[in-house]
C-alpha cells in the first residue's frame, strides 16, 4: 500500500510542556497539516479521528514526519520519528481520491526537509509569509540534512546565513524545503536550501556556512563518518550566488552611530533544545522594531495604506560572531544603508548589553512593492531623500 510523506518538521522546544514533551496540540496540528497537505495533493480528506498518547510523544529537537495512506476508503495519517520510524500517534478519516507525492519529492541529491502547510498566524500586515518564518524551515532543513549524515550528532552552529526571497509564501501554501551540499572543509561545511510552493515555483533560495561543536559548543572536526558521508553527496551547483549585494560589517564607529531600537532579556522559551537562541527569534526582533525605521523614512503605516504599497526583503546576510543564552540581555542597532531608485538596506547590530559585545551583524536588501499588483515600484523622491539623509 502506497504511502505518501505529507509532513515533516523538528519539534522547536517552545512547544513543549514542563515535562519536556512536545504539547498535544502541537502534535495535533501536524496531524491536521497533513491531512490538509493531502487534500492539496489529491485526496478530499474530512474531519479527523485522532490518537495521541502524550507519554509517547518526543522532545524538543526530534525530527519527525506524518506518512499517509489510503486504507479501505479512509485516509490514514501516522506521526512518526523521522530517524528511528517509531509511531507517536496517529489519525483516520474518510476520503476519496489518491494521493501522489512526486510534487513534493527531493530533487535527487538532495536531502527532503521541513514539509507542512504556511499557517495563518506565520504571515504578517503585507500578507505573506514573515520572514522569520523562512529562517525556523532553514534550520529544520539543517537538522534533516545532518541527520541524513548518521547516527552522530555533534552541535551545529551557523557561522552565517544568507537569503534570496524569490517569491511570496501565503497562507494555505504548501512550502517544501531540500537542502543539498555546497562544500565541506574539516570542520565546516556550507548547505543550499531551496523553499518552493508544492503547487509549483521557488520561492526562496537559502545558504548556511555550519560549524560542528562538541556538547560544550566549541569547534570540533566534522566526525569521519559524517565526512565520509559529505564526501560521498555530489555538490549542488546553483545558477547563481544568494547574496551578491556587498561585506558589509559595522566597525566600532558605525555601530555607536546606529540607532538603539529595542532592548530585551532572553527568554527560558526563546532557546532551544541546545540551550542557545535560534536565528528565528533575532528576525523576529527586526521585524518588530523595522517600522520604526520605516516612520524615520516617511513610510509610515498610514502613508503605506494610503498609497496602496507594501515592502519586502529580498535578500538578508547575517553574521553569527556568538549565541545567546537564556538571561543574556541584548541590545538591538539599526539604520539605513545604501539607498537606491527601487530598493534600500536596513543594517542592524545586535549588541550583548552585558560587555557590549557584537552578537550578530545583519544586512537586508528591501524593496517597495503595489500591494495591488504584487510587484516593486520605484521609490518616490521625497521618501528616497529622506532616507538618504539619516543613511548611516
């Protein structure tokens, strides 16, 4: 009996209860993403029985998947350890139709990632999905990639990070990931994520330079087994490079003249099963803080709607110099940089307020779209001026 994969995802460690179990609920969506992944591959899938054991299910961490199967007239989805293959729960219902997975396959040499449905709660005021969002399926893939590699699993720690946005994720989407090998050293290696709509097209193109670390977080060698493994994948050759905007880094100088536009302690559930924050939660701490970049530029919400435009990123860089831990206080620095006729950068430092120590530098590369037609418009003069007059 055919079984199609129309989940798979990493449990995050917010989504666990105190005895460090992923939450029912949590389980629970992946059961219906699936099923909802099923309708949009060619099933027509109704209301879920379901069955969860929360003593079966995993930790923060784990790599899971939902395979489904049709069964005498119902369609059968179980949650499954991605690695070992164990079941942790599972659900039924009645449907007609059949199921076929070759939309949502790998590309051969490359390794299935992170699979599931954009929710709702992930898409921000421009309706699309938020960019942080991007990031949480860029790490999963990390992880799947890894686990492809053996049994072993030494820390992965992102030297840096770099994006293309090729196009808008909205909800109901279906988003696939695949991660293949670009290149590999002793104790690095740099992987090629590309994000597309399971109806068709790329949306996303992503690359991560990784260090391997021992438990304590220091740099180790990527284990024989592991390198082996790496040697054996072919490397991936893409069409062109995710970032090719500039090396931009702030010097002590330039960082004491950006703008401070948020301070905040790390939180016991903006960690995750590594004991450090992910990259998820700095996007969405730049996320917070942009529109008030963008009211220093006269782009204001009110000026935004009136006008009918929306933004984007199209690109971002980022430069991981340490990881924060739960407690660390950090302080974030933005400005604008390079201004041109259709774009702009916004340039942000994050700062540990406890030695000021630089944590992360990032640069973005954003547009000004129709919030009608869904493509860039050029940026009116007074707006260009005004923000080429507070450019740092």
């Amino acid at each position: 009996m055919k079984t199609s994969v129309t989940w798979r995802g990493q449990v995050p460690a917010w989504q666990c209860d105190a005895d460090g179990r992923w939450n029912p609920r949590f389980a629970a969506g992946a059961l219906d993403d699936a099923n909802r992944v099923a309708a949009a591959i060619g099933g027509s899938p109704g209301s879920l029985d379901m069955h969860i054991d929360p003593a079966a299910l995993p930790s923060a961490g784990e790599l899971l998947r939902v395979e489904s199967r049709l069964d005498g007239g119902m369609l059968v989805h179980e949650l499954k350890n991605a690695t070992g293959g164990a079941t942790l729960a599972s659900a039924r219902t009645v449907c007609d139709g059949a199921l076929d997975e070759a939309a949502l396959a790998a590309s051969p040499g490359t390794v299935a990632g992170p699979l599931g449905l954009v929710n709702a709660w992930e898409c921000d005021v421009m309706r699309h999905m938020n960019v942080q969002f991007y990031t949480g399926r860029l790490t999963e893939s990390e992880a799947f990639f890894a686990a492809s590699l053996g049994r072993e699993r030494p820390l992965l720690r992102p030297v840096e990070h770099r994006f293309r946005y090729l196009g808008e994720m909205r909800a109901g989407d279906v988003a696939v990931a695949e991660a293949g090998k670009l290149a590999a050293d002793a104790d690095r290696m740099t992987l090629r994520v590309e994000l597309r709509n399971g109806a068709g097209g790329g949306t996303a193109s992503m690359e991560s330079d990784l260090r391997f670390c021992s438990a304590k977080g220091e740099p180790m060698p990527i284990p024989a087994a592991m390198r082996a493994a790496l040697d054996r994948l072919q490397a991936v050759v893409p069409a062109r490079p995710v970032w090719s905007a500039g090396d931009w880094f702030p010097d002590p100088g330039t960082l004491a003249r950006m703008t401070v536009l948020g301070r905040q302690e790390v939180l016991p559930w903006e960690v995750d099963h590594t004991g450090v924050m992910p990259p998820r939660f700095l996007f969405a701490r730049m996320a917070s803080s942009v529109p008030f970049l963008l009211a220093a530029m006269g782009l204001e919400r009110s000026y935004m709607t009136r006008n009918g435009f929306g933004r984007a990123a199209v690109g971002y860089r980022l430069r991981y110099l340490r990881w924060p831990r739960e407690g660390d206080c950090l302080e974030l620095r933005s400005g604008v940089g390079e201004v041109t006729a259709k774009s702009w950068r916004f340039r942000h430092g994050f700062v540990d307020i406890a030695d000021g120590a630089l944590v992360c530098a990032v640069e973005a590369v954003i547009v000004l779209f129709s919030m009608t037609e869904r493509r860039s418009v050029a940026l009116p003069d007074d707006i260009r001026t005004r923000a080429e007059n507070i450019s740092i």
